[in-house]
C-alpha cells in the first residue's frame, strides 16, 4: 500500500522542522550568565522619565518590576539565583504582595522549598491572615524582593512574619537602587543581600 502524497508531505516538513525545534528547546533550556541576566533586566524594566516612587522620592528612571518579572526566562534564572542563596536552616520562602510573588514561587520551583505570601493587609472575608500559605510558628524564612529603595515595605513584611511565629533568616532582592534600603534593613537587624545594583544594571 502506498503511502498518500499528502502524507509524506506532512512528514517531510516534519523532519525539516526538528533541528530547528530542537535548537528553541535548546535555547529555552540553556541559562544566561549573570551579566546578560542583568542586561535582560535593565533591558525590559528600565523607563526613563520623571517618577513617584513608593517611598515619595522623586527620581529620573523607574524600574517596572513587572516588565521583568512577568518574563519566563528572566524568572528562571533569578528563582536559580535565590535558590543557592537559601541558607541550611531555611524551610520556608516568603514574598509580599504584590510584585514578589512570582519571585516566591520561582524561588520556591528551583529550590524545592514552599512558600508563603505576605499580604499588605489583612483581608475582611475568609481567614483574614495576613500571611497566607502554610507557616508554622518557628519556621525560618527567607524572604525574596524585587527592588529596594529605602526597604519600607520590606520591613512590614519582616514584621508581619515574626508575629506569625517566624524567624526571618534575611532578605535577598533583585535590584538594590543604592539609596538607604541597606543601612535600613541592616539597622533592624536583618541581614540584606542584592542580587544586583542598579550600578551592575548599567543605570546611571
């Protein structure tokens, strides 16, 4: 029995395909180093203009963390970068509404380890937690954030899981702007590492 034209069409252009669907398997696979990760991030999160930031500062540049960490390839490899960042005593991750969220479950996905959800405010319906997610009392957390300008929010979020029970072991964020979010964090107690600064981002 012969095989139909159409057939043998179908599988040709099949075959014709699949070094160049292996090579996009290969591509989404491969990682980035941590300087084209950094041009990644400033690439698609820098605007330049006249900004508001949340802490009432006036600034010439913003760095949308949702441009960034809404991108699959750049969360990949920021969710492998907080991984090797967990220290032993660490069980849980926690990340605050809204923007470190997808931080969190990266973190979560590449470690292994689960994680919780700080909420800005406790909700009037439900639980009303303000940490959502499983949290025993004495747990170590490590919390993970986007960018950091003087760490106000941040330390709501230190707070909140300290009185749900929780040893926060540090915080570890993406983007440190340079302008007060260490000595901040620091003065409370809190240890603060950045996976990057805005000067590591090229941003001037």
């Amino acid at each position: 029995m012969q095989t139909g034209g159409g057939e043998s069409r179908r599988l040709g252009l099949a075959i014709e395909a699949l070094p160049l669907t292996l090579g996009r398997a290969a591509q989404i696979v491969g990682g980035m180093t941590r300087e084209e990760l950094a041009k990644r991030i400033a690439d698609v999160s820098l605007l330049r203009g006249e900004f508001t930031l949340r802490s009432g500062r006036k600034s010439n540049y913003y760095l949308d963390k949702y441009r960034f960490e809404t991108q699959p390839d750049v969360l990949r490899e920021l969710g492998k970068m907080f991984a090797e960042r967990i220290s032993p005593a660490v069980n849980r991750i926690a990340g605050a509404e809204l923007g470190a969220v997808s931080l969190a479950a990266a973190a979560s996905m590449a470690s292994g380890k689960p994680f919780v959800i700080v909420r800005n405010q406790k909700k009037d319906y439900g639980t009303s937690k303000l940490v959502e997610g499983i949290l025993e009392a004495g747990d170590t957390v490590m919390i993970v954030e986007d960018v950091l300008t003087t760490g106000g929010q941040v330390l709501e979020a230190v707070k909140s899981l300290e009185q749900a029970g929780a040893k926060v072991d540090k915080i570890v964020a993406v983007i440190d702007r340079m302008e007060g979010a260490r000595e901040n964090i620091e003065k409370a107690g809190v240890k603060l590492e950045a996976l990057f600064t805005v000067k590591e981002l090229g941003i001037k």
